[in-house]
C-alpha cells in the first residue's frame, strides 16, 4: 500500500494539535502501549498490544482487537470480531479516540464507482501486472457454534477470545509461509501460492501442519479465558489455478486471490458440518499429499453437493484425529 493522496490515515488529536498518521507503505499496523507496536498510545488504559489495522488489495480497511482487556469501540460499538472501517468512523482504545479517514472510499461512495484512467489500448498490460494465473492452495477456517458462544458470555470476554484467536491465527499463517487473506466475521482464509513447478510435498505438508497447529490453538482457548465450551475450528482445503495479485514487495509478497478454486475452499468448509468431520480436502489436493502417503483410511471419500454447484464434488475428509495421525506417520 502506498502512500498518496487518497491513501487513509489516522487523526489523533493532542495537546499539540492533531496529528495525522498514514496508514501506507505496509498492509499492517499494530496499535498499543508496547514499543515494539506502529502505534504507540501512552494510555494506561490500552493493552500492550491492544489492536491491528490491515489492509486488504481491494481498499479495504480491518479492524481487528487483539483481546484487549478494555476493548477496541467503533463509533461507540465494542469490537468482537474484524470490522471493515469507512470513512469517519470514531475508533476508541481505552480513553484515546482516533479519528479513521479514508478519502479514496468517500470519493467512490460518492461516485458510485471509481472510473478507470488506464487508456483502452493498455488496459490488458496493466491488468497482466496486477494479476496472474496460478496455482494456489486455499484453506478457510472457521470458528464452530460461534453463534451460540456469543449468546452465552458478555462482550467483553467475548472480544477477549475471540480478538486472541484471530492474532495467533495471524501467527500461525505466517509461521507457515502464509497470511490471512481475508476475514469473514468469525472465519478467515489463507493463501499459499506455489512455484511454476507445482505443489511440491514440503509445501503441502506444511500447510497441514498449519492446520494442525490452528485446531491445537482454538481447543486451548479456554483454558485461558473461562469461554462456556471448548472451542473447535472447521477447516476447508483446495488446490487449483486462481487470478493471483500482488500488492506487496520483492521480498515481502502480499497475496490476494480470486476465482473457484478460492469459492470452492469456502463450501467446502461448509461441508464439514454436514458431513459431521472436521476437514475436507478439495480433490487435487487430495491427490497432491497421496504422494506423502495420504490414504482413504484416514481422508475417507465422500460425494457432495456445494451450494452454487450443479453437479456433486469429490472430498476427502477426516477428523483432526486422523490428521494428526497422518502427520506422525510423515515424520516417521
């Protein structure tokens, strides 16, 4: 992301005046007393590390508490889960307000649309830059009776959790060469995009170890914070071809894809409830970790039916028991 005119920024008023802080040249800021945060707020009441602005490839602006003690309120509202920030909102941490505003957002809102300025005769060189074909593997996890979670503890350790399982989320995805792509109330998605030679098995043993890893995370959370339920994840995975952008640097990519390969990972998370397991595999990637020794006596077949879908779908599916089982075996 960066830096222009029309890029959002922060207002925070002080004693001196107010102060304008862009939020450019990165897709993510921390907010809180600590040093080590983007933002740094001298205020006894914000967490170390109480809050993170991302950015996302389409404009958008997160919002997410990292389970503050004394929460994170837009426009006068506790945060519970990541919100998608517009132009004037009012962000409260702890007694600190900040103002968010994002011109571009206006201007479109306002438009309706944002008009192209690229001429028609380079209109495909510029969308070739921004975006290419590749092949990907998407995996969508979501929060399990998050719903009825809600209904059953107050806000405040509502957002506590819930803030700290989308931060470790975060740190697990990077742990294993990946980000969160998009969030999606109590759901994200992850993307990892792999080289013209395909999948190798590394790489997609990594990506169940990641997966491994966030089950582990989610069934500790109450251990830590007094939640009326242990809480579990279900997981959908997906290999295929997608449009890929890249709104990051050389060294530091930043990912966003688009297509089914990416939809088909949604539903197939999806299907988890219904097919009463935690995980289900898309086909091809199914086929890319029989090379590990993938076997149907732990990722049993099953025949599907995905909403938006005309004809059923082949997954794999199993319990993170059987993954787990599946991973000693590798290393074995």
């Amino acid at each position: 992301m960066i830096s222009s005119p029309s890029s959002p920024f922060l207002t925070l008023k002080t004693a001196a005046g107010d102060r304008h802080l862009p939020l450019a040249n990165t897709h993510c800021w921390t907010v809180g007393r600590g040093d080590d945060n983007n933002l740094v707020l001298p205020d006894r009441w914000i967490s170390r590390n109480h809050a993170m602005f991302q950015g996302m490839e389409n404009g958008e602006m997160y919002l997410i508490d990292l389970g503050s003690r004394n929460g994170t309120f837009v426009n006068g509202r506790r945060v519970s889960v990541p919100v998608i920030l517009q132009d004037g909102d009012r962000i409260t941490f702890g007694q600190t307000e900040i103002l968010f505003l994002h011109p571009a957002s206006a201007a479109q809102a306002g438009r309706g649309a944002i008009q192209a300025t690229v001429p028609p005769d380079q209109e495909f060189t510029a969308t070739a830059m921004l975006h290419l074909r590749r092949l990907i593997t998407v995996l969508v996890v979501d929060i399990r009776d998050f719903t009825v979670m809600t209904r059953q503890i107050d806000e405040r350790l509502l957002s506590e959790a819930i803030g700290t399982w989308f931060r470790r989320a975060g740190e697990i995805m990077s742990q294993y060469s990946s980000g969160v792509d998009k969030y999606i109330g109590d759901a994200v998605m992850a993307v990892w995009v792999h080289g013209a030679e395909g999948a190798s098995g590394p790489e997609m043993l990594r990506i169940l170890q990641a997966v491994r890893a966030l089950a582990e995370m989610t069934g500790q959370l109450h251990e830590q914070f007094p939640l009326p339920f242990p809480l579990r994840i279900g997981a959908g995975l997906n290999t295929g071809q997608a449009m890929v952008g890249n709104n990051g640097t050389g060294d530091r990519p930043d990912y966003t894809a688009l297509g089914d390969t990416v939809n088909a990972a949604f539903r197939l998370e999806s299907s988890t409830k219904q097919l009463g397991v935690d995980l289900a595999l898309g086909e091809t990637t199914y086929e890319q970790i029989q090379a590990l020794g993938a076997q149907e006596q732990l990722f049993k077949r099953h025949t599907v039916t995905l909403k938006g879908y005309d004809t059923p779908m082949t997954t794999y599916a199993s319990s993170f028991g059987d993954l787990n089982q599946f991973l000693r075996d590798c290393q074995a």
